[in-house]
C-alpha cells in the first residue's frame, strides 16, 4: 500500500484517526504516518489525529475537527456566538461542550478548547451543514445557557455590557419560549436568575 491508494482511500474524511485507518488496513505500521509527516504528505493535530497536507484549514474543517479529536462533543460557547454573529468579533480558539473532563489542545493547527457539563445537559445542538460534512454546533438558546453556566461571575448589568453582544441580532434569533424550556432541566436557580437578568437588560438595552 503506497501513499496514494492511502490517500484515494481517505480524502474524503476532513480528519482521520488510526482508527479510522485500521478499519481499512487492520495491519497499517503507523510509521508510515511519521514519514508521510516528514514529507509533508498529511499533519497531526493531536496524538491519533491527522489531516492531509492540502486540506484547506478554514472554519469548517476546524469545527469538525473540534467535533472529532475530542469527542463526544459540540461547538458551543464563544464559538458558536461569534457563529451566529451574536458577538462582533472572532474567537481565537475552538470552544466547545463535552460530556467528558474539561480539556484545552494548543496545536498547529489551532487551539481547541472543551467545557465540561454533566451528561444531563449534553443536548441543545444540531447537525450544520457544511459541505459534505455536517457540524455539531450549539443552538443559540443552549449557546446562551452553556456560556453564562460556566462563567457564574457574569451577573450584572456592567458584566453584561463587557460581552458586547449584538442585541438586535440576539433578540431576533432567540426563541425565549425554548430558552425557558432548557433552563428548566439546568435546574439550577442562580443560573436561572443570571440569565433572566440578562435576557431583561436586552430588552431594556
């Protein structure tokens, strides 16, 4: 097995793991990949996880990478804020929700960070389209209640004010009716209060 029939076989995948590559070569010898790193054939992002050389690096390769190299999990956060344009800004690293312990991946190819949540609250996101590919993203409502659940010190007006959110575009994304329906199962009163805070200084703002 050369190079290319290795290729033909994966380029499909945006990223692979030796996983991926032992369920069609079950006696792969992962020095191939070492020196297929050295000719500059495909890169690692962490232990386990590659992509081919050529791949086009753009946000969607990166959030599906998020999605794969740590899983399972979902692009949440300021990720999925700047996403949906709540926020004006990009975000420097990947964020995402996970069901399993809080980790951070500093790589080459970029910075991915994950939040850990208990399982009960590992719901709220859809498939996003992109390309052939479909992304695990956060929808706006769980956006919202993932991002003011780990950052319990954002409770006042002044702190709502420094997230520098695009109000006019929040509030005609945001279904409250569903907002409320998932606050519910956070069960959790002074998250319930902190977002109930927020939600009234977008419609005083």
């Amino acid at each position: 097995m050369n190079y290319l029939e290795f290729r033909n076989k994966l380029h499909y995948f945006p990223v692979f793991s030796t996983r991926d590559i032992r369920k069609l070569y079950p006696h792969f010898d992962s020095r191939r990949l070492v020196e297929w790193q050295e000719k500059g054939y495909v890169e690692k992002i962490i232990n386990r996880w590659y992509f081919f050389s050529e791949r086009v690096i753009n946000e969607e390769f990166l959030f599906f990478a998020a999605n794969n190299i740590y899983s399972p999990s979902y692009v949440s956060f300021e990720t999925a804020m700047s996403y949906y344009q709540l926020i004006p800004e990009g975000v420097y690293a990947i964020t995402s929700a996970t069901s399993i312990k809080t980790n951070e991946f500093e790589t080459g190819t970029g910075t991915f960070i994950y939040h850990h949540l208990k399982p009960s609250l590992f719901f709220g996101y859809h498939l996003v389209e992109a390309g052939d590919q479909r992304i695990k993203m956060a929808e706006v409502e769980k956006t919202i209640l993932d991002y003011f659940y780990i950052n319990e010190n954002i409770n006042t007006n002044e702190a709502f004010a420094g997230m520098r959110m695009n109000t006019d575009v929040l509030l005609s994304r945001l279904n409250v009716e569903k907002l409320n329906a998932y606050l519910k199962i956070y069960s959790n009163k002074a998250l319930e209060k902190r977002v109930n805070g927020f939600i009234q200084y977008l419609k005083d703002a």
